[in-house]
C-alpha cells in the first residue's frame, strides 16, 4: 500500500490544549477524528508517533497510544507493520461533518502555439535537479542572510562574461543587477529613472506587458511605428523629439520580428545622446538566432552609457525561474539600486547560485544549443501545418514566435475563432498596435512544445477554416 509520507510539523498548533481535567484521552479522539473527517488530515497520511504528539502536548504516551487504539478500532486510522500509524484510505464520514471543499491545483491548459512557453528539456532539468541538490547541500552564506540587493556576485559575473562574448557589450559585474525578469527591471527603470508624465517612445505594434509597465508607473507612451528596418527614430522626433526615454526590441522586434537595422541604430543612438534620453534595450531571444551571424546588442555600440539592457531567462530556460538582468549605466545604478532594495531587498540566493552554477560549468552553453535546434525544428512544423492556410508567413531567421499575416480584421477575428476551436493558443496582431496604422495576423509561438504537436494543431486550424 502506496502511503503519504508526512514531515511531521508541530501538531501542537492543530489540536487546541487539551483540557487540563476530565477525560483528556477521549478529547484527544475527537480532536484527530474532527480533522479526519473534516480532512485537514488527509487519507494515507502518516500521524506522527506517539512519542513525539506525547512530549509535544505534554500528555502521556499512554494516552496518546490510546486514543490511536480508539480510532484504529474504528477505522479512522490504520496502522502499518513497522512504518506507524496513518489516516485509513476509507474514512468513515461523520453524518455531521461538514463538506469541505477539497483544494484542487488547477492546471490551466496550455494550448500549442501559446507564447513565452519555456524551452528547458529534460537534460537542462537533470542539470537543475543535480544543481539544487548541490547547492543545498553545501549551502551558501547567501541563503541564510539578507544578501547583495544587486544580486550574486557569481551569478553577474557569469552574466557579465556570457553578454561580453555573445552580445558584444561592454559589461562588467558590477554594473549587472540580478531581478526577477524583464517586468522587474522595467518595472525598477521606470520608477527610479523616470518621471510620472514623462514621454517614453515605444514600438508600434509592441510588448503589450512593457506597455502596461510604463502606463503605470505614469509615463506618456508614444507609440513610435515600426516598418522593415524596425523603430523609426526620424518619426518618433516628429511625434516627440524631448522624450525621455525609448523603450524598444532591436534584435528581434516584438511581435513584427524584424531587426533594427545598422542606420537606424546610429539614429538611435545619437537622438538620445543629443536631447539625454535613456534607450531601454529589451533583448528578451536573441538566443534564438537560425541562420546568419547576429547583430550585437545595441548597448555595446553606446560610448555614452545612455543604454540600459534587459535580459532575461524567461525565453532562453524557463518562464518559472522568474530570474533576469538588467545592465545599468553608471549614472544611474544607486537610484536602481536604492529602489529595489525598497521594493524586494535581494534576489531569489537560491536560484542564483543554481543558475551560476548552471553557466559556469557549461550547462547553458549546451542547452542553448539543443534549445535552438529544437526551436528551429518546432518552427518548420508549424510553417508546414499552416502552410495550406490564407496566411502570408515568412518563417522568421530568429526568436520563438512567428506571424501568420491576414489581409483585414474580419479575416483575423474569424480565425481567431478557428484556431480556438483548433485548440492552438493564438494572440491576435492587431491587438498589439496603438497607433492608427495596424497590420492582421495571428502571433503564434513555437517553443516548448513538440515540433508534431504544433504541425497537428496547425493542421487542425487549416481544416477548421
Ligand atoms: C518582448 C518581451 N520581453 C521580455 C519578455 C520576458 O519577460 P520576463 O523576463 O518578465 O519573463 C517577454 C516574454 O514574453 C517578451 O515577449
């Protein structure tokens, strides 16, 4: 028989003082069955030995051997040769005893195609297990005490070396901030850098979360088009020259996927220098590169330090990591700083010393590796099951999400409905613009799933049509 194991935490707190008279062996009785019925104790759970509820309640070991004996006797607990005594599989239930609402953990459905699924396979997730287990078992100081706010000393220099090599940045530790993703450090930039009612450039049709981070901390988004050479910098002066920052996705533009271009860059770069703007670098997948060499990140073309970088390994690992960077010029790290310490005083230490030790012993390397294969193979499956569509697709040279483009808004709203009914998880484009001008398709991603299960729900959605 399969029993629950149990980690025996201090019962004292469930079972009220017994009374100090009377017939405290029976009040012990009803005090396990109530539980058990109510199922605050749950069937197969192991109750701890009489020894130890004795001392923690101050009673006699007899006494609590008793009461067992009274519930084995009618079948609220079962006892197991050698292993002790557990709540019986088959619980009597008390005409009076209440309905209690079983806690279920609700498991949404993740639909194929659905954006931001992670990529770790389960190579990466043998790395992880062997790596949690080493770190706990010689923890480090970290973990016991209120660590850096900035973050892990290892893991930013672990940081600092993977962004100089494969992004040509020019980082070093101490300017790395260790946060809990993207949204933190957007989050932390827009609250300790800028001002409420400040203007912010950002794309047009953009990252709807970083929208919603810059709303909210009070910034006058000004949604900037986007065409094939990515932001434009000659219309975003025309709509507003004085911004006080840019928010943007030069190596992969989100959603439309194209690259900001070598011109465009310098536009950039030089409108910021000129009126003292900050450019909010978003470089959420550059991992995912298929073919060509990749254009380096734009901080690493700034002289002036007016970038400042975010990173994440939502899009490169896994979503529930929850772990991120950003690289903060010199000018403003104490005010980043100040306000993160405000905000959630230091990161996750567990977590950073299992990713530092995820990338220094070249674990990340490799699972990039496997992860782009895998991404490029799931990329073709989905182009070939959308490929009989009315869809106008260019399989995209890089990231983990692809365009299926439409020619109006009726045609996106009615395959919408198609690709519900399909089951493959779709976000409309069209939803993703602020400005007047909007392009229709459906934004569809590709990681973490099967390259079979992707063509088959595409597949699905063609015939649905
Ligand atoms: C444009 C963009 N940036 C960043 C992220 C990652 O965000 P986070 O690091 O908060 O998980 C995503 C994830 O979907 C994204 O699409």
């Amino acid at each position: 028989m399969q029993k629950n194991k149990s980690n025996f935490p201090d019962w004292s707190g469930l079972i009220p003082i017994l009374p100090d008279g009377g017939p405290r062996q029976r009040a012990l009785y009803g005090e396990l069955r109530r539980l058990i019925e109510t199922r605050r104790l749950m069937p197969g759970e192991k109750l701890p030995p009489s020894r130890m509820l004795s001392q923690e309640l101050g009673v006699s070991r007899g006494l609590v051997v008793g009461a067992y004996d009274q519930l084995i006797a009618e079948g609220y607990a079962e006892t197991l040769q050698g292993s002790g005594t557990f709540v019986a599989r088959d619980v009597p239930q008390a005409s009076h005893a209440p309905a209690v609402a079983r806690r279920r953990t609700v498991v949404k459905e993740v639909l194929p195609g659905t954006l931001g699924c992670g990529t770790a396979d389960e190579t990466t997730l043998r790395a992880f297990r062997q790596l949690f287990r080493k770190v706990l078992e010689r923890p480090p100081e970290t973990l016991f005490t209120y660590a850096s706010p900035q973050g892990d000393i290892g893991l930013r220099q672990e940081v600092a070396s993977y962004l100089r090599s494969a992004r040509g940045m020019r980082v070093d530790p101490d300017q790395v901030m260790i946060t809990s993703g993207t949204q933190a450090s957007l989050y932390l930039i827009a609250n300790a850098v800028l001002k409420r009612g400040d203007e912010v450039w950002m794309e047009d049709p953009g990252y709807k979360n970083a929208r919603r981070a810059l709303d909210e901390a009070g910034m006058r988004v000004v949604p900037v088009p986007v065409d094939r050479e990515g932001l434009d910098p000659e219309k975003g002066r025309v709509l507003a020259d004085n911004a006080r920052a840019v928010y943007l996705t030069p190596s992969h533009q989100f959603p439309l996927g194209v690259t900001l271009t070598m011109p465009r860059r310098k536009a950039l770069i030089e409108w910021a220098s000129r009126v003292g703007a900050w450019i909010i670098e978003d470089d959420y997948d550059s991992e995912f590169r298929y073919t060509g060499a990749p254009l380096a990140a734009l901080q690493g073309m700034d002289g002036e330090g007016r970038v400042i970088y975010l990173g994440t390994f939502s899009k490169v690992v896994l979503p529930g990591l929850r772990l991120g960077y950003a690289v903060v010029p010199e000018a403003l790290f104490d005010k980043v700083l100040d306000l993160r310490k405000r905000v959630d005083r230091s990161p996750n230490a567990l977590t950073e010393a299992v990713m530092a030790g995820f990338m220094r012993e070249g674990h990340f390397s490799s699972h990039i590796r496997r992860a782009r294969k895998r991404a490029s193979n799931a990329r073709d499956a989905l182009v070939e099951g959308l490929s009989r569509g009315p869809f106008d697709i260019r399989s995209p040279d890089q990231g983990l999400h692809l365009i299926a483009g439409l020619k109006d808004a009726e045609e996106e709203g009615r395959m919408l409905n198609a690709a519900a009914e399909a089951g493959l998880g779709v976000q409309a484009l069209s939803t993703m613009y602020r400005g007047n001008r909007m392009e229709h398709g459906l934004v569809i991603g590709f990681s973490g799933f099967e390259p079979q299960v992707l063509r088959a729900a595409a597949q699905r959605l063609v015939e649905a049509i």
